[in-house]
C-alpha cells in the first residue's frame, strides 16, 4: 500500500505588504529584510481570511487538481499554529466548508514543521488502513500573532494557506509518499514560541523568537533529517530531482540546497514572495512548481521543515 499524492492546491490572501510598507510603520528596511532573509513581501489576511476560510480553499484547489470530489474525502488533517478557535479543531471546521459529514478530522500543533508532521500521520493511517482519500492541509494566519513592534519578528511571516490531496494506492505502486522522519526536541522551547494560549491571561499570545539560536539549530538538524532519508532508502543526493524546503530565510534554504549538491533550480524558493508561512509554506511551494509544470509526475520530492518545540523532519515523495 502506498499513499498517492493525487492533488495540491494553494490560497494566498488578496493583500500583499511589501518591505517598504513595513520600514514606513517601524524602524527596518528592504535592505535589511532582503539580505538577512531574502524575503520582499508577505500576504497578509483580511478579516474573512481566516485559517478556516483560506483552509477550505486550498482544499478545494486541491480536489479540483486530482479530478477528486469532497464527498470521497474520509480524513481531514490539518496543521496549523493559528486555530480560529481553541475547539472546534480548525479541520473540522473544514469539514464543515466542505460539506464533508464522513469519516474523521483533527488538528497538529508541530508550528512549522506541521506539514511534514500532519503528512506523515496521514501515511501512517492511511496504510493501517484507518482511511483512503485524505487531505493534508496547513493554514497560517501568523499576522494575528505577531508583535508588529518587533522588527526581529513581524517582517518575517506571512499568511496563507496551502493543501494536498493523498489517496490510497493498490499493491505494485512505487509512486507516493516513500518516507516520512519525524523529530522533536522540548528542551529547545524557549528559542521560538506563542507566549500563552486560548484563555490565559497576562500572557502576550505573541510569537516570540531567539533567531539566532533557531538559526544554529536549523541547519544542523535540517541537513541531519535529510540524510536519514536518503539513508533510509538507500539513495544518494543525485536521485533528488527536487527540494521542496520550509519557507523561513533563504540563507537557511541556500544551505540546504548546497548541501545537498542541488542546482539552484532544483530549490523550490517562495520565500521572496511569501514570506515564511509556517505549516503552510511546503504545501505553497509545491502547489507552485506541481501547477508551472517544474514538478513532473515520476519526480523524486524531498520535503524538509523545522519550527518552534523544536520540531523538525523530513519526508520523500514520488510524484
Ligand atoms: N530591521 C532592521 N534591523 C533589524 C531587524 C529589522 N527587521 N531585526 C533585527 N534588527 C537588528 C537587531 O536589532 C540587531 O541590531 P543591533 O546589532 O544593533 O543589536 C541586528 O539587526 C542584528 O540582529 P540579529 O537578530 O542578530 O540578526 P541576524 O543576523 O541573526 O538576523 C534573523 C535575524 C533574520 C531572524 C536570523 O537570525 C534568522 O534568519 N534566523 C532564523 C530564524 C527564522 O528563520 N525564524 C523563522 C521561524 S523558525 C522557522 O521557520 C525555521
């Protein structure tokens, strides 16, 4: 049993807030922002945009590309740090826009590594069996989290929403999800945060971040979790036809691309446009390069993320 990617799709707010809207509300620049992080704009979300709302879009960009109907769908997973409500799961809420009224939803918290997270949970259940036409979606809408006093913080996230459509597969197939490798590390939770949650009071509920600790982390436990996979698979950097990294800063993605002896056209790269979206910007960057026609059917996929617990990890996909 494999697990198909039959379908991705994408939702970018309609508001775009370039670096210079920003160095005209706090003390930062175009220079700055593009050098340390190669990031020249953001879409931020409207009062109706909310995770749900820009969620159940992409879910629906997502069908429509498989050629699939909502009323298959038997699980709904998505990841997300930036739930409209504490409960109700931001996926049932999904379900509802939907229409869907069968089978299972839920939630992840993983911050920015919930895409790889949300998938792997997803192959799992789908090879015990537990479900057969799932979508994995990841939704952020970090503009309601962030301090836009903090210039170390606020120019770096964006809004957005992007989605996939897996499917079970029968016996022989040697395309879909190949591995997924998951890690965490609690001892790391001071360095990237929300601080507080649904109801406490005296807390910010602000995302708080020390950069340049993340920053030393990333690298490492990136490269770390990329070699598991190809390990695990007996593969080498050569059968890589495409990186498809975490949105955060395209130092940290140059890095990888590097380290991984990947063209640069090998890298699917939205930061510069996106911003760093969290959960949702895998699903963004490969919903881009699957619909341009960069990534073909037969493609070998390499998924990579880290974000706030720390959590990190890594997933190999054939298209
Ligand atoms: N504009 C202008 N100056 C700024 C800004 C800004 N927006 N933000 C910080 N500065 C200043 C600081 O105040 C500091 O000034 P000082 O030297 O006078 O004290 C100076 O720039 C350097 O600050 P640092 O935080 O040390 O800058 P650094 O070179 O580390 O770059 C950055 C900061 C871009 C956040 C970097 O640490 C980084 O990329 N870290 C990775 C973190 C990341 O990507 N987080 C995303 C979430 S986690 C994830 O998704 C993986």
């Amino acid at each position: 049993m494999r697990t198909l990617l039959e379908g991705v799709g994408a939702y970018l707010p309609e508001r775009i807030v370039s670096n210079d809207e920003l160095a005209a509300r706090i003390d930062t620049s175009d220079a700055w922002i593009r050098e340390r992080t190669g990031i020249a704009q953001r879409h931020i979300a409207g009062p109706h945009e909310t995770a749900t709302f820009m969620g159940a879009e992409a879910a629906k960009r997502a069908l429509a590309a498989a050629g699939a109907k909502a009323g298959a769908v038997d699980a709904i997973i998505v990841a997300t740090s930036t739930p409209d409500q504490g409960f109700p799961a931001t996926a049932v809420n999904i379900q509802s826009a939907l229409a869907v009224t069968q089978g299972f939803a839920f939630d992840i918290s993983a911050a920015c590594s919930g895409f790889v997270y949300a998938l792997s949970v997803a192959d799992g259940m789908i090879r015990a069996g537990q479900c057969r036409n799932v979508l994995v979606i990841g939704t952020e809408v970090y503009s309601r989290i962030l301090n836009w006093q903090d210039r170390g913080t606020c120019v770096l996230f964006g809004d957005g929403a992007g989605a996939v459509f897996l499917r079970a597969s029968g016996q022989g197939e040697s395309r879909g999800v190949i591995s997924t490798h998951l890690h965490a590390d609690g001892r790391y939770g001071d360095i990237l945060y929300i601080d507080g949650a649904t109801g406490q009071t005296g807390k910010s509920q602000h995302l708080v971040m020390n950069g340049r600790e993340v920053f030393r982390h990333a690298v490492a436990k990136l490269a770390a979790a990329v070699d598991e996979a190809l390990e695990a698979n007996n593969l080498s950097h050569a059968d890589i036809d495409w990186l498809v990294p975490h949105q955060a800063n395209r130092r940290i993605i140059d890095a990888m691309g590097k380290r991984l002896n990947l063209r640069p056209d090998q890298v699917v790269m939205t930061v510069e446009r996106h911003a760093n979206t969290s959960a949702a910007s895998i699903p963004l960057a490969l919903a881009e390069a699957v619909q341009d026609g960069r990534i073909k059917p037969g493609h070998l996929v390499l998924l990579e993320a880290l974000g706030g617990g720390l959590t990190w990890g890594s997933a190999l996909i054939r298209l």
